[in-house]
C-alpha cells in the first residue's frame, strides 16, 4: 500500500550521536574561537609584563629632565620601537578585555554589539593616534650624539 494522499509526515528517529563528550567540545569555545582569544589576550598579557619594567625605567629617568630631554629619548630608535610595541599590546589587551566584559555581563544583543563596535573603534583610534605621536617625535627630534 502506498502513502500517496496520507495526511502528515512520515516520523523519523533522530541519528545516534556516536561520539563522546570530549569529541563533541574538543576546540569549540562558546563562540568557537574562545581558546585563540584566550591566546591572544595572554601573549598580549605577556607582551605588556616585559616592557612595564623598561617603561617604568625610562619614566623615572625624565624625573627632573627637560622636555627636549625626554623627547630625545623618546626618539631613540629602539626607545621608540619598544614604547609602540608597548602602546600596540596595551590597546590589543585593552580591547580584549573589554570583549569578554561585555560579553559576559551585557546581555541585550543590540546594546552589546554597540559597544563591541565602540570599543572596538575606541582602541583603535587611541592605537593610532599614539602611535602616530610615538612616529612624529621619533622623525621629527634633532639627532642625538652619544
């Protein structure tokens, strides 16, 4: 007999899942890229714990000097270089911190996008704009004799 006319669908039993607990989570964050996140926000982390010292070191060195003082060492190549690398891993581990916040206590879709895409922006242009100061005094001061 066939079923041309019947009302309804066939029922079908759903698949066996085959696989074991472990298989099924295996590299799936809850957005599945939490692990590179998490990564990512631990090497900047790293990053930032080993130029804190230089930084502080080359602060407390302009206490008492002149500006021009501190902007020849600024301009310094390698000062520059690790003060950008610096002012990189800060706003990275900055805007990385701030993503798992909202996520994890905004909970209105549309707000939460909103401030993932201002704090996203944020970062950004406060990368930039150091950076770019970083750049001007760093091609812009007299060259220094050592």
């Amino acid at each position: 007999m066939s079923n041309i006319g019947t009302a309804g669908t066939p029922e079908r039993t759903p698949r066996p899942d085959y696989r074991t607990p472990l298989k099924r989570v295996r590299g799936l964050g809850s957005a599945k890229s939490g692990v590179g996140h998490w990564w990512r926000q631990r090497l900047t982390a790293i990053v930032l714990l080993l130029l804190a010292p230089w930084l502080v070191g080359l602060l407390v060195s302009f206490v008492g000097a002149d500006v021009g003082t501190a902007r020849d060492a600024v301009a310094r190549p390698w000062n520059a270089i690790a003060l950008s690398a610096f002012l990189i891993a800060g706003f990275w581990h900055a805007k990385l911190g701030m993503q798992v916040v909202i996520e994890d206590y905004v909970h209105v879709r549309w707000i939460e996008v909103t401030l993932q895409v201002l704090v996203t922006l944020v970062c950004a242009l406060a990368a930039l704009a150091s950076l770019y100061a970083v750049a001007h005094i760093a091609m812009t001061a007299v060259p220094y004799s050592s």
